[in-house]
C-alpha cells in the first residue's frame, strides 16, 4: 500500500491551475478523481506523495492558489 494525499480544490480550473504550478516546479502529481469518502464542491483532485505535503501546501499559498483540504489517502 503506498501513502498518498489529495488537495481538494473548489473548482476544475484551481486543481488545473495548480497541476500546471506543481509540475513546473517538478513536484509529481497526477489528477484523479476526488476519492468518494472525501468530499469537495469539484469532482477532480491532486494526489501526490505525502512525504511531499508541506511542499505542495506551501508552493499553493505562495501563488495564491485556493485550496479546500489536503487529506492522507491510502491508495492500493
């Protein structure tokens, strides 16, 4: 089992916005859909390795990009 975490973002063009931020600065993350046990207003989320979490908060609020939650999720 791999150890992930997923931002939840308010809106398709935020979680977009940011993939586009995060690659850039070459931190690996993917879209998948918002994992059903958590919710969000959009339906698309960004998983990344949660070993990377405070770099990935941390880029997002230094470009000023709105984000709802950053949850732990275990992914087979």
């Amino acid at each position: 089992m791999s150890r992930y975490g997923v931002v939840l973002f308010p809106s398709t063009s935020l979680v977009l916005r940011a993939e586009k931020l995060l690659i850039g600065k070459g931190v690996a993350v993917r879209l998948v859909p918002t994992p059903r046990e958590l919710s969000s207003d959009c339906g698309v989320s960004l998983r990344f390795d949660w070993a990377d979490r405070g770099v990935v908060e941390a880029m997002l609020r230094e470009a000023g990009i709105e984000f709802d939650a950053v949850h732990p999720f275990d992914s087979a």
